[in-house]
C-alpha cells in the first residue's frame, strides 16, 4: 500500500496540474466559448453581457488580443467572412487617426492551436491560402475600389497606441461603399466621439454590427466577403452630465443609430434603442428577444 503522504503528495500535484490547466485556458483568449472572464475580454460588455437573440451556432466568438492584452470583442461569420458586431469601451480621443498599422488577421480562425494574438498578414500572398477558408485576407480587399474597410471598432475611438492598432485587424473590418464610409458614417463616428467625450463620465460601451443582406465581393470565381445592406451602432453610458441640454441628455443613457450602406440614401438615422431593435429584428436572424445592451443599459447599481 503507498504511504499516505505519498498519497497527498500525488493529489497536490494532480491539483496544481489541475490548476494550471484552468489557468492556462483561461490566459489563452482568441477565438473563445464565452466572454465569461475578463481575459475572454468580458470587461468589454456592458455588466460582462454580449447582445442576446443572434438563432446561428455557427458564428465565432473572438476575443480580440493584441500584444497579450485582452482589446474587445467580436462575434465573426467565419462563412461570410466579416464582423457580425465588436463591442469595445470607448476612450476619449481627438479622433485622428493611425494610418501606419499593419493589417492583421486571427490566427485561431484558422487553427486552435494558433496564438491567441492577432497577428500581422504574412509578406508572402501565398501563406494568405493557409488562412483564407476562416477569415477574410488583403487580396479580397485589393481590386475593388468601389468599396473602404470600414471598421467596427475604430481607431478614432480608441486612445492607447496599441488600442488604436488592435483595431487594424479584418476580423474588425466590412465592407463599406466609398461614398458611405466617408460621408454619414466617418460624420456618425465622429458625432458620437464628441458626444461621448463631452458628457459620458463614467465607461462608454459601444458596440456596431451589420445586417448582411447586401452583396458579396467575389474572387477567382467564389464568394469570399459579404457587403452589409445595413450598419448600426449603439452605445450605453450610465454615468452621464445630468446637465447636459437637453437635445444632447435625451440621447442618455443609451441610444442607436442606423444607416443604408450604398451610395445614395444613405444618412445615418439615429433612433432610440428599442427602436434600433425592432428595425434590426427583420433584417437580422435573431429571435424575439434580441437584445443588445444587458437590461438596455439600466444599471445594477
């Protein structure tokens, strides 16, 4: 019979390995189960919650890691090829923006046993193949100019240099028409930056997604990344200027906006949350209860 100290020595070690185990999978984000912990970019949600109601399994859950740091979140239609939403706390910014970032990708798209960082593209066009059937990669974007990359999370939102580059990812980027991305949408961004930065004083939660009704850009003959028929956003700020005018304080606690992704048409309408939701509830796959903001932005406290 094994002594008993034995014994306990044995059971230390199967639970310190035990342990680190739990540890490591918990330090490990990239493409996760849940945002369920603050490594899994949990502290990006409004009270840890992501939106609710979205019917497809098939969509995966990216928690965007840039040099070891848990950034934001995003849920991804590996299919489609784009962003279905990123939710991201909002940083008071002048709104410029970086343009010498290079372009990454999300290596566990591809692989799980991939680094859980986003990762710059390869030099070589040829290595793109290794990763292309999960993602969307530089050559979908190369000869079509009729469309920007429009970001979910954008660098004018964000303040941190490295903040500023996780946003530079195109698991982060749609496709947006050219007149769209740098008319009413660069406007909207803008107006909501200010908005926030002026009278938000507590944390912003932001979040922007798509309907993805629209087109598909093609190449070499195969539908690779879709065209969003619509873009939203809404932010939830619960700690605000109570003596803001009031044209700006009843677009507090929370409020949404939409905008017609095409060439004409296509102003940027703000609108209250719930009414944000009925719009996007018959143009998106979710069920009766889709929600995007926990309790729609009603503190706990």
């Amino acid at each position: 019979m094994i002594p008993t100290f034995t014994n306990c020595a044995l059971a230390t070690a199967a639970a310190m390995v035990f342990l680190m185990c739990g540890l490591l999978e918990v330090s490990q984000a990239g493409v996760v189960g849940d945002f369920n912990h603050a490594e899994r970019c949990k502290d990006s949600l409004f009270m840890g919650t992501p939106p609710r109601g979205y019917l497809s399994n098939s969509f995966k859950k990216i928690c965007q890691r840039y040099e070891d740091k848990p950034r934001y979140v995003t849920l991804y239609d590996s299919h489609k090829h784009v962003p279905i939403y990123s939710a991201y706390t909002f940083k008071k910014s002048d709104g410029e923006k970086k343009v010498d970032f290079p372009w990454m990708f999300e290596p566990q798209l591809a692989s799980e046993k991939s680094s859980s960082n986003m990762e710059p593209f390869p030099q070589s066009a040829n290595m793109h193949m290794n990763f292309e059937d999960s993602q969307a990669v530089l050559e979908d974007y190369a000869d079509v100019v009729q469309y920007e990359r429009g970001q979910l999370n954008p660098d004018e939102h964000q303040a941190d240099p490295l903040d500023k580059a996780s946003t530079y990812t195109l698991t982060n980027v749609v496709p947006q028409i050219r007149e769209f991305n740098m008319g009413p949408w660069a406007e909207h961004r803008d107006i909501v930056r200010k908005r926030l930065n002026n009278y938000c004083r507590g944390k912003a939660f932001v979040i922007t997604g798509v309907t993805t009704s629209g087109h598909t850009i093609r190449r070499n003959n195969q539908d690779r990344v879709a065209v969003p028929e619509y873009m939203w956003s809404a932010y939830c700020c619960t700690e605000f200027d109570q003596n803001a005018p009031y044209f700006v304080r009843y677009k507090f606690p929370v409020f949404g906006a939409y905008g017609l992704n095409d060439r004409v048409n296509n102003q940027m309408v703000e609108v209250p949350l719930k009414n944000l939701e009925k719009f996007l509830k018959g143009r998106m796959d979710v069920d009766k209860n889709f929600q995007i903001f926990y309790k729609d932005c009603v503190s706990d406290k």
